[in-house]
C-alpha cells in the first residue's frame, strides 16, 4: 500500500506533494527537516491523502496533483473551512 499526500505549512503558505509506503515516518522525516526540498519550512501538516495499490499508481497520482489541475485542487482543499 502506498499513499500520495500533500503537506501544508501554514506559517510560510506553502505545499508538498509526495508519495511514501510509511506516511507517518515521512511525515515526521519532513518534521525534522531530513527532506532538501522541504527543510526550509518546517512545520508541516498533511492536508490531503489518499491510499494507492502500486508504486506506480502513485507516482501517477503524485503527478497529476503537481500538474495544474492536481494544483487548482489542491488550493480548494486549502481554502476549504
């Protein structure tokens, strides 16, 4: 089982969007700013996940949630209450 998720800082108003089989171990691997990408604005919350079967069903999902449409999504789900 894998899970594509998005992080949200809320004190720089910014996302991350990846994919792990561990979410909570990632999460706090994030937290502890071990990620390049990601360091800069700890702390992190998840804000969106979803359970996929495969590795490459992920990355497939990973991708279309970076792409424009996956990114006007993803600003719906921040803005929701």
């Amino acid at each position: 089982m894998f899970y594509v998720y998005v992080l949200y800082s809320e004190k720089f108003s910014r996302t991350y969007t990846g994919f792990t089989n561990n979410l909570e171990r990632r999460l706090k691997e994030h937290n502890a700013k071990r990620n390049k990408s990601t360091k800069a604005f700890v702390p992190w919350s998840i804000i969106y996940k979803e359970e996929v079967e495969t590795r490459v069903l992920a990355r497939e999902r990973e991708k279309y949630l970076k792409s424009g449409i996956g990114r006007d999504f993803i600003k719906t789900i921040i803005k929701a209450p």
